[in-house]
C-alpha cells in the first residue's frame, strides 16, 4: 500500500470510508424497508382474513354455501386462493385466481408461526392441477395439525416451492360466533411482490451506492492530486538537493501547512547552499583533507596532537629581484604558476598546502591524515618539483618568459599538528623543531636543490629508491649541534614517482 501514489491512497482511503459507510447505510436502510413491507403484507392479509371471518359467520352457521362462495369471489381477485373450513376440517367453499392453470412441481415445504415444519412428497407428476393440488395441501396441513393450534387464535404460514423458489403465504383465521369455533378461513396470497419489492429496493442501493462511489472516487482521485502536488514538489527538491543542485527552490505558492512546509524547505535549502559555498571557499585556502578535519572538530580551536610528519619548504630563488624588475601583473602571475605545480606535486604524493609565504610554500605530509610512508612521499614531491621546474624553465626560454630556480628543504619528526590562532582567525598548521629545521635547510640548500637531515634521509631511503650527493654537518640556526646533512639527487627505482604520467598531464614535456 506504501507503494501506491499518494494521490490513489488519499482516493481509495476516502472510497473504502464510503463504501463502509453506504454498506451499513444500505443494510440499516434494507432491513427497515423489509420490516415495513412485511408488516403492511401481513397486516393487510391478516385483515383480509379476519375480514372474510367476520363475514362468513352468518353464512357458514346457517349453512349459506352460496354466500360464502359470493363473499369469497370478492376478495379473489387479490389473493391466489380462498378456503372455508367448517369445524370438523370440511371444506365448504374455495375459490382460486388460479383455477384450472397447470404446475409443475416435485416437492413443498411449509413452515408454520409455531416453528413446525413438514416436508410433503408430491407424486411425480409431470403436470399437476395447480387448483388441486394446492387444495389438497391446505386441506392435508388443517387436518394434521389443527389440533396443534388455538381455534380461536389467527395464524399465518409460509410456503415455498423448493425447485422454483416460489412463495406464498397463508393467513388463517377463524369463523366465532359466540365464542364457538364455527371453521376457519384460509386466505393464500403471493409473495412475488414483497419479494419483488425487496430486490428493487436493493438493487436501488447498489446504483446508489456505485453511482456515488464512481462520484467520490473521481472527486477524491482530484483531490489527491491537488494535495499531492507539493509533496511531489518537495521530493523532487529533495533530489535535486541529494544530486547537489543547491540552488534549487520551490518557486510555486501554496497556503496553509504546505506553505509553511515549503517555505521552511527554501530556506533550509538556502542554508545548505551557503554552507557549501563555505567549504568550497575553505578547500580553497586549505586542502580538503584540511577541511574535512577542521569540519569535523566543530570549527574551533583545539588542544592539538603530537604527530610524525614530513615538513617541506619551498623558496624560489632570486624573486626578490624579479618582483623589483617586473610589473605586479607579471609577478603575480608567475607566483601563481609556479605556486599551481607545486600544489599539484604535493596533492599527488598524499601532501597537503599548510601555506604560502610570500614566495615561499610549506608542505606537510602525513597530517592531518596518517601516512605511514610520508618520509619518501615528501622526497619523491620534491624531485618532482624540481623535474617539473626544469620542464617549466625550458618552456619558458622558448617562449620568452622569465626563468626561475627553486631551493628545497626537508625534514621528519615530532611536531604539533592542530588549529592554531586567534578567535577571529584560525589556521590549522604544524609547528615545533622539526618545522623550523626544514625552514633552516631550505635557505641552505641553494639554487636547485634539496637539501634534508642525515635521519630524514634514513627514513626515505629504506627502499634504496634515492641517490644522494654531498653529505655535510653543517651549523644551522637556532641548533646548538651541527646538523649532518644529505642533498637528494634523484629518485633511482620507485612505482611510486609516475613522472612521465604527471609531465604528460602537465603537458610540461620539452
């Protein structure tokens, strides 16, 4: 039922209420008129009876055959059959309307007020005098059971033709004078007409009901589809929220509940739609990896974690220079190229931007997300950088364009990862000594290279995958001890450098 239209369950709920309704209405209406009906067919027959009773104490006491006979022609022409019965069970006069027609017939059955019931076993006859037979049986019943019955006291009972389901009723009464049983008249009349008049009566229900049920049903069905039209609305709003179509609203007016649903949807839609400009517009001054951490947080500044992590530090080399000898627009627009590879090199290792820093950009790898291999990701981002460097510098001497150099510094350990600042401005950012070493070495390592920490080395080298050059212990700011030092020169055997598959979609070859 879940799955049938709104529409055709608001139609076929409102049709089952009727249908209810008219059954117990029709029932209630049938029953009364089939009380009525059955009371003004036996009032009517019981007075007939009692009428031609009354009528016939004089006659049948003086032994009037012939007025009896007149008195009961009278009232033929409404009934099927007259009887007078004398007091020892005689007939002394009887008129049918029927008289002399044929029926065919096998068996009756007879059913008296006092619940007594007979079953009579007519000869198989093929044709059978309707007017003898039907005097026989009235004759056959007074005789049997008169005894059973108070003489003074009318009756009626009915008889049904078990083959043609024909029935008839019999209403006796009987002839007093002077509170003498004289006989007993017996008036038989069809029930054809009560019947007839009960299955007009239904039959008229059920056009009633069908012609009204046919009515409701096509009223209710456009009723429904009125009220299901900003149901339909909403859901197809909701699906296009669901396919992330944030700016869609339900433009149509409704009133009422609908309205006040509606106009809440708009604006929650509003809402989501705002939110999503937010994280799109955060993923843009953070990484998504970021932002997914800082959503989830709740926004706010928190206590940080101890974490292992790979810092890298990227400067260009000699821009201070450049910026002085070129207009803003050129600046900053070689910023953003150069600043657009580095963020791709570091995406593609599993790194994230920490920031930029004038001409300069932070790297960090293994948070917030944990990277159990961020040692040798930081190392391969950074030949990367430098391969990528090298292609940017060849397309831009062919085409004129400013070429510049870049130095890297690199370093793994301990250090504080969390959201970091004021409660106006927040950053979530990496800091402790192992930041501020690959800062250090970044202004060491010179024009094109990469210079990293004799342990930061170790650590992306287990593979063997990296070839080295000088090694150093050099005396670096802000350390007490001297730093023995390694430049990477280049990575020697890895699946993991693809930098045929990055220059290519760069479109960076020579």
């Amino acid at each position: 039922f879940s799955a049938i239209p709104y529409a055709y369950r608001v139609a076929l709920m409102i049709n089952a209420s009727i249908v209810v309704v008219m059954a117990a209405f029709g029932g209630i209406v049938l029953d009364r008129q089939q009380k009525l009906l059955e009371e003004q067919f036996t009032r009517a027959g019981q007075l007939s009876s009692k009428q031609l009773a009354g009528s016939a104490t004089v006659p049948l006491f003086g032994r009037d055959k012939l007025g009896l006979i007149q008195q009961i022609k009278a009232l033929t022409k409404d009934m099927i059959d007259i009887s007078v019965f004398d007091h020892q069970g005689r007939v002394v006069a009887s008129e049918s309307a029927s008289a002399g027609s044929k029926y065919s017939s096998n068996q009756y059955s007879y059913t008296a007020t006092d619940n007594a019931s007979l079953n009579i076993a007519v000869p198989n006859n093929a044709n059978i005098e309707y007017k003898k037979e039907l005097k026989t049986t009235i004759n056959h019943i007074y005789t049997k059971y008169r005894n059973q019955w108070l003489e003074d006291t009318p009756m009626s009972f009915d008889w049904q033709d078990l083959e043609s389901q024909r029935e008839w009723t019999t209403f006796v009464s009987p002839v007093v004078f002077r509170d003498v049983v004289g006989g007993h008249v017996f008036v038989t009349t069809s029930r054809n007409e009560i019947t007839q008049a009960k299955n007009d009566i239904l039959q008229f229900i059920m056009v009633v009901s069908f012609v009204l049920v046919v009515g409701v049903f096509t009223l209710s069905m456009a009723i429904g589809r009125r009220l299901s039209r900003p149901v339909l609305d909403l859901i197809k709003a909701t699906n296009a929220i669901s396919d992330e179509q944030y700016s869609y609203r339900i433009d149509k007016v409704y009133h009422g509940e609908f309205g006040q649903l509606i106009s809440s949807f708009n604006h929650m839609a509003e809402e989501v739609e705002r939110k999503q400009k937010v994280e799109t517009a955060l993923t843009h001054f953070v990484s998504d990896s970021v932002a997914d951490h800082y959503l989830s947080d709740g926004g706010g500044r928190g206590e940080g974690k101890m974490v292992d992590a790979s810092v890298i530090f990227v400067d260009i080399v000699g821009f201070t220079s450049f910026s002085e000898n070129n207009s803003a627009k050129q600046v900053a627009e070689i910023l953003n190229e150069y600043f657009e590879y580095f963020t791709y090199c570091c995406e593609f290792y599993g790194g994230h931007v920490d920031k930029f820093i004038g001409d300069a950009a932070m790297f960090v790898f293994g948070a917030p997300n944990d990277d159990p291999e961020h040692p040798f990701n930081a190392a391969a981002c950074a030949v990367l950088m430098q391969k990528i460097i090298a292609d940017i510098n060849k397309k831009h001497k062919s085409e004129g364009k400013p070429c510049l150099e870049i130095r890297i510094g690199i370093s793994c350990g301990q250090m504080l990862a969390g959201v970091i600042g004021s409660k106006s401005r927040l950053q979530y950012t990496v800091v402790g000594d192992t930041v501020n070493l690959s800062s250090r070495l970044c202004d060491l390592a010179g024009s094109g290279g990469i210079l990293v920490d004799e342990a930061f080395f170790n650590r992306a080298n287990h593979h063997n995958y990296l070839s080295s050059g000088k090694r150093d212990s050099i005396k670096v700011k802000g350390v007490s001890d001297k730093v023995k030092t390694v430049f990477i020169k280049d990575i020697i055997k890895t699946p993991y450098s693809h930098f045929e598959t990055v220059r290519e979609q760069l479109n960076l070859h020579a």
